[in-house]
C-alpha cells in the first residue's frame, strides 16, 4: 500500500453536527509544494480538534475522487483509517519551514488564476495567492437559519454515505453563522475582488468570542475581535497570503469567479535588509 505524504493546511467549517459523523473537505500539500484535496473525512471518528491540526504531515492512503473533476481531488480509500500524523511543522525562524512548501508556488493575478481554473486542460481548483494590497475586511448578516431544502439535501446525502448509526435519530447540523466575513483586495493588474472566507478558524474564531460576552451587544463584540485579528493583525502586521479553492458548483456550472477564501497564511513581515546588516555590525 503506497501511502500519500500531505501536509494540512485548510479544515473548512463542517455542515453536520458534531453528534454524527461529519464529511469535510481538508486540503494541503504534497512533499513537491503541489495542493491535493481529500474530501470526505469523518470528522466524528477522528475527533476534529484532536486527532490532527493545521501543518501536521499526515500519510494517507489516497485514490483519485472520480466523481470531482477538479485534479486536486482525492479520497481516502478506507475512511475507516483515514490518516496518520508523523510529523508537524512550527513557526520557527518566521515560519520558514511551512514557507518552503506553501510558497513553491504563488498566484499574484486573479484573472489568469481564473484563466487556468476555466482551462479543462489545468482546472486549477487550489492555489496560494499573494494580494497587491488589502483594501478591507467586510462582515455582513446573512439567513441566521440552514434553507430548509439545503437541510433535507444533507440529509438525504449523509444517509446515502451512511453517515447515521441510528438512522432514527434526528438531523442536527452546526449551528449556521449569522454573518459573512470576507476581504477586499487588489491584484497586480489593479483588479479589485471580494471574496468570502469559509475557513474552519475564522467560523470557530466567532463563537468564540461570542461566549465570552454577554448582552444585547455581545453579537457586536464578537464581530469586533474577529476584525481585530483578520484586520488589525493579519493584514496591518503580517505578511498574508490568502489560500483560494473553487467551489465545486461554481466550477462546474463555469461562473466568472469560482473562488472562495478557504484559508490565511501569516506569518510576520520579513526584516528590512538594512536592519540585518546593521546587526551583523554589532
């Protein structure tokens, strides 16, 4: 059995509740800096906090997802012995370890990202992107509930995988976050976007800071801390980069922007050249 070397960058937020097994997709990066996605992982049996976190290598025994074009996607064959972890990267010397892997290679214009995510040939569906500048960090409030079509969809889903021990239980999904975070950036070429951010941290970031307050404001509060660290830290103090992946409908059906933000890369801006050699002086 030839296992697969991946090293975890993204964990999106899971659509079903914690009481059953959850299908979410992860993705990361190949020995050689190349991004796979593996998709489904039952969050559940692996107890999601646990079991691994973000840039631990893990080996995995991996097929192609054949029913995801997208060449990035793979599946693990037995999700019964999904992975192992065997190593994990820190942020020593500024993060240069993760930097080697996750910055092989690095988008700068949307448009030919787009480009190669529309060509059938490349379907790029995974990248790392380096915004020209940061203009803003935008929260908006969205359906506090799950559509209740979307809800019966799931569920009919997650029976057809088997998902459900006790097929008599009810359905029960995370709790829906009430509002939308996204970034506004520019590109090289001037090109302005916003795009929405549907990493795992950001959503569990939220809750919290919500139940550290309470109040009629404590919703407010909550939004406020979010800011704080995507805007004042992120983007006012490190050196972000912006990990992208399409959205398999939005691919599939060749909208303008398959894209979303599926996850941050931050570590602290370089030093100036200037300063490390007036070190080296003393």
């Amino acid at each position: 059995m030839a296992l697969t070397k991946v090293l975890i960058a993204v964990k999106t937020y899971p659509a079903l509740s914690s009481k059953y097994d959850e299908l979410v997709c992860t993705a990361g990066f190949l020995e050689n800096g190349n991004w796979i996605r593996i998709f489904p992982i039952p969050f559940r049996k692996l107890e999601y906090d646990k079991r691994y976190s973000k840039y631990d290598w893990v080996e995995i025994d991996l097929t192609k997802n054949t029913g995801d074009f997208r060449p990035e996607s793979h599946k693990p064959r037995s999700i019964e012995n999904a992975f192992t972890v065997v190593g994990h990267i820190e942020t020593h010397n500024n993060w240069q370890q993760r930097k080697d892997i996750v910055l092989k290679k690095v988008y700068t214009n949307l448009t030919q990202l787009i480009a190669e995510a529309k060509d059938k040939k490349i379907a790029t569906s995974l990248a790392t992107f380096k915004p020209k500048e940061i203009l803003d960090f935008t929260i908006e409030p969205v359906e506090r509930e799950w559509d209740k079509e979307k809800l019966a969809t799931l569920k009919a889903k997650a029976q057809q995988l088997h998902l459900f021990q006790n097929a008599e239980n009810p359905f029960e999904v995370v709790n829906k976050l009430p509002f939308k975070f996204s970034y506004r950036f520019k590109d090289d070429a001037g090109t302005l976007s916003k795009l929405m951010i549907e990493d795992w941290e950001i959503g569990a970031l939220y809750w919290k800071m919500l139940a550290k307050y309470d109040g009629h404001d404590r919703e407010t509060k909550a939004c406020e801390d979010v800011r704080k660290k995507y805007w004042d830290d992120f983007t006012l103090t490190k050196d972000l980069y912006l990990f992208l992946g399409t959205v398999y409908e939005s691919h599939a059906k060749n909208y303008p922007n398959p894209f979303v933000i599926i996850g941050t890369f931050h570590p602290t801006f370089p030093k100036p050249v200037k300063e490390e050699l007036q070190l080296k002086l003393f």
